[in-house]
C-alpha cells in the first residue's frame, strides 16, 4: 500500500523497562519502508500546547542501540490531552501541522484511553503499545505488559538485600511497592523472594479499608514471627492499598495530590512512615521492642535497563504495532499471545461503567495468589482455633488468650483462598 504521511511515537505515563526497545524496533520497520519517523518528545504536553518544537526525526542510526537501555530516550509526561475539547483539538492540530498520519503511543492505561479518544476524534491511525510495571492493563491474565518482568527481577534483588539485612540487625522493613490500583507487582516481588508477607489492595474487595486493620495485620504479623522465635521480616505492601483507606483516614495522613488524570499521587502519601508509627506504638504498648524501617521501591526499578526478556518482548510489539499502522490498521492495543500479534480494539477495552479503560487486578481465587497465602507469615483463623498457637501468641504479646482474641481476631486472614489442584495422571 502507498504510504504517505508520517509516524508518530509517543510515550505517556511513568517510565517502564523496555521503552526504548519499543521505538527503535517501531522506527526501524518503518525507517526501511521509506517513512520518516518523529519521536514526539514529553507525551502529549508539547502537542497540546501547539509545540511543534517538542517533534524530532527518529533514523535506523539513533535508535539501533537505544534497546539495551532504561528510561525513555524521547522523555514522558502524564499530560491528558482528553481532558477538555480544547486540548483534544490542539493535540490534533499539531499532528497535521507536523504531517503525521499514523500514532504509536506507547503507556499504561490513562496512555491507552487517550489513543482511543484520539483515534475516534481524528482520522488519525493509531495504535497503542501496553507498557506499565504495574502490569494492570486488561490482557489475559498469562500475558504481562511490558516492563514489568525487568521491576520485579530488579525489585526481588532489592528486597533480598533488605531481607538479608533485617536478619543481620533484628529488624522488620515495610517495602511499599509501586501499583496504583493493582498489587501485582507487590505479589510478584513477595512471592518470588520470600518475603515474610504482602498486602495487596484486592485482598480487602470494593470496601474501605480502615489504617488500623492495616496496623493490626502488620502487628499480628510480627508478633506471630516473634512467637516462632524471629524477631526480624519484611512485609511488601502495594501502594495501591492507600486508594481503599478510608478517607477519613486519608486525611488523616496528610494533603492528597492528583496527577492530570485525576489520580491520587501515592508518592505524596508517606503511608509507609504511618504504618511504621502506629505498627511500633501498637508493639510498645504491648511491651514488645522492635525496630521497624519503611522503604519505597518503584522509581529504582521503572527506569531499570531491561532484562533480556523485556528485550526481546518489545521488539515483538514494537514492530508489529509498526507494520500493522503500515498495513492500513488503527484502533487497537497491540499484544502477543502465544507468540503470535493479536490486536485488541479500543472498544473491547472499555469499562462500560466508568467510560474508562479496564484495570486487570489480581485474581484472589487463582491457585498463583492461593500458594503466595499459604507461604505468608501472618495471623489466621486456625491461629484462634487451635489452644496451643493461641496461647504462644498471647505470651509473646503479653495478654491472655482472650485479650489476644479480642484484640486481633478481627484483623485475621478467615479462610484461606481455596486451593483446587488438579488430580490428572501424574
């Protein structure tokens, strides 16, 4: 087919390992079919502020080395261009006034949203490429978005170092991870490295979550630790747990800043120096010692070079997204399933209900999340129903098995997530 016009390669969001291979594999495919290749330079913020300055040429020469590397060599910004008409018109403009007519932006949700909204306001091809560490975008559950395989590899080698060291100095750490609305990175990296436990916002359904049943979890946790003879851990908390708190309780924490999309920024809520606070006052009341240090992991890890599985995944979206841009194609996400290009439209996509892109959460009745249970260390329903258990954990915390009872049962795991394995021939 004629190719006229050019591509356009965007990044928005926050950055993700593997960003770079995506553009180099995307303007590599095109560069060799004839079309000039512009990497819009700070997502949509350039484009809708009629910056056409923000626009630089992408050759086979600039970008043929750029995958080995993290970050994103044309830069990213949260910038919402569908956040008014007036916005959405301007982002347009820019684009003819630059001769694009194809779009490859590459982000997480909020990022795909905004290509939807694009693709239907203009006669712009678009697609869009899922990148996110937080590995929330609405593919089937066995397939990642890229970047995250490369954060919990670099996240699980940092929290092996912290669990090394709270063994080393008797103490606990509260790594709060990144994943704004999903716990699956803070899964990933608690379950592959072991840790003591992790909290997760799916774990507590649609309700609000009060600041102290987060307190007492934790609390249970270490005195139940503490009762089998270790006085040290790390619990993964994902920061997406700040979003069910109660609001009350929110307020409490301090002044609650949103991003262009209207996001809470979770990084302005120190939430772990307020877990450790109340987790450490509740434990000296008890007349129990213990050290605790809060530690955020997240800007480490999306900037992380990526590992060569992240490599090699890119290349794969990047110049499928390229050739099916090429080949007449737009309103899609572009993903790979069983090594193959399967594209999902925008419309498939959409949360009926919210007007918004779907969030795949962690599945909470998955034989995956019901072994990562089982390996936590934290108090549970037969804790209260055995004398025994019982009884060791009220000794160590002080208190009769009653008062024990009383205090933490509500705080208590219940029943263990159900775990069906199957019986076929071995």
């Amino acid at each position: 087919m004629s190719h006229e016009g050019k591509l356009a390669i965007l990044v928005g969001g926050g950055p993700a390992p593997g960003i770079n291979s995506v553009i180099a594999a995307a303007s590599i495919r095109a560069c060799l079919e004839g079309i000039e290749v512009l990497g819009i330079r700070n997502g949509f913020s350039g484009l809708m502020a009629g910056d056409l300055d923000t626009a630089t040429p992408l050759t086979i020469d600039r970008v043929s080395r750029i995958h080995f590397r993290g970050g994103s060599a044309i830069g990213t910004s949260r910038a919402n261009p569908t956040r008014d008409s007036d916005a959405m018109a301007a982002t347009i403009h820019s684009f003819e006034q630059l001769g694009v007519t194809q779009v490859l932006t590459i982000g997480g949700d909020d990022t795909a949203f905004s290509a939807s909204r694009l693709a239907a306001a203009s006669d712009l091809r678009v697609v869009h490429v899922p990148k996110t560490i937080d590995n929330d975008l609405d593919l089937p559950q066995n397939i990642d978005t890229f970047g995250y395989q490369t954060a919990r590899h670099v996240g699980v080698n940092l929290i092996q170092n912290l669990m090394v060291d709270a063994r080393t100095t008797s103490r606990w750490y509260f790594v709060i991870a990144m994943g704004r609305k999903a716990g699956h990175l803070a899964l990933g990296m608690g379950k592959a490295s072991g840790a003591t436990l992790t909290l997760i916002p799916e774990e507590f359904g649609s309700s609000p979550v009060s600041i102290d049943r987060l307190v007492n979890i934790l609390t249970g946790a270490i005195i139940k630790r503490q009762a089998e003879g270790r006085s040290d851990g790390v619990a993964v908390i994902a920061e997406g747990v700040c979003i069910g708190i109660r609001e009350e309780d929110l307020a409490g924490i301090g002044s609650v800043e949103r991003d262009d999309h209207g996001h809470i920024r979770l990084s302005e809520i120190d939430i772990g120096r307020v877990l450790r606070h109340r987790v450490r006052d509740e434990l000296a009341e008890l007349g129990i010692e213990s050290t605790i240090v809060s530690k955020d992991i997240g800007y480490e890890l999306r900037s992380a070079d990526p590992i060569p599985y992240d490599m090699e995944y890119t290349r794969d979206l990047g110049y499928c997204a390229a050739k099916f841009l090429m080949d007449g194609g737009s309103g899609v996400m572009v993903s790979m399933q069983e090594g193959r290009f399967v594209p999902i439209r925008f419309h498939d996509l959409m949360d009926e209900s919210t007007g918004r892109m779907r969030v795949r959460m962690v599945d909470t009745h998955s034989t995956r999340y019901a072994i990562a249970r089982r390996y936590m260390i934290r108090l549970r329903k037969d804790d209260f129903d055995d004398p025994v258990t019982l009884e060791s954990l009220a000794r160590t915390s002080g208190l009769s098995s009653e008062a024990f009872r009383s205090r933490f049962e509500h705080a208590c795991d219940g029943e263990l997530p159900p775990l069906d394995l199957d019986q076929g021939s071995a």
